[in-house]
C-alpha cells in the first residue's frame, strides 16, 4: 500500500522561454534560457545537446570555474557559452 505523497511544493507559473543556437569557435551550442520568477531572477539556462542545465545569474558567469563544472565544458568552450550569457542573462 503507497502512502500519502509529500509534496515539498507543486506549482504552476508562465515563464518566458528563448530557444537559441549558434556555432562557437570550438562547438555549437543549443540552448534554452527559461525565466520565471522562481530562481529570484536568475535563468534556467538548459544545454539541449549535452542534457545539462544549470541557474544562471550575473554574479554565477563571474564565479571562476562554474560554467566550466555546469556545463562540463573545457576552458575556451566555457569562455564562448559565457560571453554569449553575458549579453542575455539580466
């Protein structure tokens, strides 16, 4: 017999979806950026291609080594991914 299920939280809310894909100098990238007001706003940016995603704000592209982790990108192809995040992550 199942027990009652524990929700932790269940909601619903509109988000705001960009679908983008362009070629770097050393690998192309797909993504989708999903805002939403959960994140405290930060942007769920989701790397299609490579089934990672991470939370991405302003103060996360300048923390040295995250993108690289997230994403699990060398050193150049990070640079690439966050210097185009720098011109849409709020």
């Amino acid at each position: 017999m199942m027990s009652e299920r524990f929700f932790l939280y269940d909601d619903t809310e509109e988000t705001k979806t960009r679908f983008v894909s362009f070629m770097g100098e050393h690998q192309r990238f797909d993504l989708a950026i999903m805002y939403s007001d959960r994140y405290f706003g930060k942007a769920m940016v989701m790397d299609i291609q490579g089934s990672r995603f991470a939370i991405i704000g302003q103060d996360d592209l300048e923390e040295e080594g995250y993108i690289e982790h997230a994403f699990k990108l060398s050193e150049q192809e990070a640079s690439e991914l966050r210097e185009f995040l720098n011109e849409v992550i709020l």
